[in-house]
C-alpha cells in the first residue's frame, strides 16, 4: 500500500487520485504527530458538522487536526487552503464531538493543521499548531 515506510522513494504522487493522496497525507501525519509525542485518538470522526481528519491528547490539551495534501502549488501550497470558513467548521465539529462524548469539563482545545506538500523527492510536512 503506499504510504508503506520505504516506499515514497519509488512512488510518483501525481498518479495518486485525490482519495489516495488524502488517506497517504493523514497516514504521514498520524505518523509524524506520535513521534512528536500527540495520542491520536480519534481519526477521520465524522458528524452531522463535518470531518475531522485526527483528534489527538497533547498532554492535557485535546487537538483537533486538518490535514492538507497537495501534489502541485499551482492552487496554492497546502499551508495555504483552509479558509476561515473551514476554520469555523472545524470548531463547529470539536464542540460537537466534546458534546456527544459528554466530556466534562472541556479541556484546554487546539485546532492543528498538518500540511504535507508532496514534490518529485519526499513529502514536505509542516505542522502549525494553533491555526484558529
């Protein structure tokens, strides 16, 4: 399956469908977020608000992850895709998740976004914590 370690090397991104390319993206980043220490506990939660790519612990602040792809920047890099619309969505989900999980009281909330750029070489992923 791509996304396999030691893969990426022989595998052309731009023949990956959109599908493909969003499921190899939020592997990458489930994988990328563990090592820096985040406990994914939830991925890809949907709702009658919308999906949520991961939601993870970062110690006891509780995460809300977007994950964006992009083989080409020809409509902007993946850092530059999620519009305060999408923003206002994202908060939307978590206050439904932390509601229909009767989490009480609310812990500290993040809203993340892993943005991985794919080139002709290895996956570019940036991290950027606190996006809205």
């Amino acid at each position: 399956m791509p996304g396999e370690k030691g893969e990426n090397e022989n595998l052309d991104f731009k023949d990956l469908n959109k599908r493909e390319l969003g499921k190899l993206g939020e592997n990458l980043a489930v994988e990328y977020l563990q090592r820096e220490g985040l406990k994914v506990i939830v991925r890809n939660y949907r709702c009658p608000k919308g999906e949520m790519d991961i939601i993870a612990w970062d110690g006891d602040c509780l995460v809300f992850v977007e994950v964006r792809s992009r083989t080409s920047s020809y409509r902007g890099t993946a850092e530059e895709s999620v519009v305060f619309s999408k923003l206002k969505r994202l908060k939307a989900i978590a206050i439904y998740y932390l509601m229909e999980q009767n989490i009480k009281p609310w812990p500290i909330l993040r809203f993340d976004m892993v943005a991985i750029n794919f080139s002709d070489q290895e996956p570019q992923i940036n991290w950027l914590r606190n996006i809205g």
